[in-house]
C-alpha cells in the first residue's frame, strides 16, 4: 500500500505546544505528516522561516515520521506536488470553525482528492495561539505552559533584541 501522506500548513511563528499535540496526533493517523511552513509575503513575521523550521525540528525530534519543510504558493498544490491524502487543520474554538470551513471547501473544490482533517487539541491548548505566545513574551510572561523550553529562550532573545 502507498504511504498516506498528510500535510499539516501554517505559520508556525512561533510553534507553540498545541502545534506539537496537533501533529502528535495526525501522526497516530497517517504513515507521514509534512509540518509545512507557509511563506507568505503578506504575513510578515516575527521569526524567519527558517528560524521557525529549526524550532519545528527540535519540537518533533522526538516524533516520528514527521518531517519540516516551507512551501510558497497555495497550500493543496504544495499537497498535490508531495502526494498527499489530507491537509490537517487545528479547530480550537468556534471562532476557528467559519475560517476553516470556508478553507476547506475551497480547497476540496481545487483539489477534489485531498481531503481536509481537522484536528481538536487537547484541553490545556484549547484557547492557545502563536499570538498570545508573543504576547505574553512581549510582557516578560511565563511562557512554559505554552511553548518548549527552546521556543520559549528564542522568543525571550527576540524581544531583549527590539
Ligand atoms: P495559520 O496562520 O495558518 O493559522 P498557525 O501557525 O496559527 O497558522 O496555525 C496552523 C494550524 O495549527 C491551524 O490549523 C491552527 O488552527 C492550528 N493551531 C494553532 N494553534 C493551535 C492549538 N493551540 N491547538 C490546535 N491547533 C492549533
């Protein structure tokens, strides 16, 4: 049987620990999971592409079957170049739930063959998300019930730098 490839889009600025429940879960699910950082001209953000790709590396090395890469452009091209089966999405509140309907259907439209998964999170993660990260990083805030302790020293070095 071929291998079921999911691809799990975002922006990742920073990865938090919700991303890491996310993706231990499609793992349980799908033989491979591509952790794919969107570069997107439009969202400038506080870390670098590869600054997030090297924060995703160390957040999963403990994961198998995962893999980092970046991708530019639409999301189920990049899915339909790697083979995949699914785009794996979050669904945190119900505020995530009109956003991500309207991104999956759209996207089943341009590519009928992959489907979109969307994922809940554990409890603690519920209401977690990059921007309250850099929010409370911005405050000096305790971060280590959200993000590794890496992200957590990385985001700490970004705002003794501005
Ligand atoms: P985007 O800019 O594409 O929303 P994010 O990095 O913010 O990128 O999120 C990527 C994906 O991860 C989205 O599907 C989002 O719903 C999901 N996600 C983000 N934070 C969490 C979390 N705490 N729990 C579950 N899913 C999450």
């Amino acid at each position: 049987m071929t291998e079921r490839i999911a691809i799990y889009p975002g922006s990742f600025d920073p990865p938090t620990l919700g991303h890491l429940d996310l993706i231990e879960r499609a793992v349980n699910i799908f033989d491979h999971v591509i952790v794919a950082v969107a570069m997107n001209n439009e969202k400038i953000g506080l870390f670098t592409v590869d600054e997030r790709m090297e924060m995703l590396q160390e957040l999963v090395s403990h994961v198998p079957r995962v893999s980092i890469e970046h991708f530019r452009g639409l999301t189920v091209q990049f899915a339909q170049e790697k083979g995949a089966v699914a785009l794996i999405r979050g669904l945190r509140v119900v505020s995530d739930f009109e956003f991500e309907l309207t991104m999956a259907i759209n996207n089943h439209k341009l590519a009928p063959e992959i489907d979109t998964v969307n994922l809940m999170p554990s409890e603690p993660y519920l209401f977690l998300s990059s921007r309250l990260v850099k929010e409370i990083a911005a405050f000096g805030g305790n971060l280590s019930h959200f993000v590794s302790p890496a992200v957590g020293e990385r985001l700490k070095a970004k705002f003794v730098e501005e």
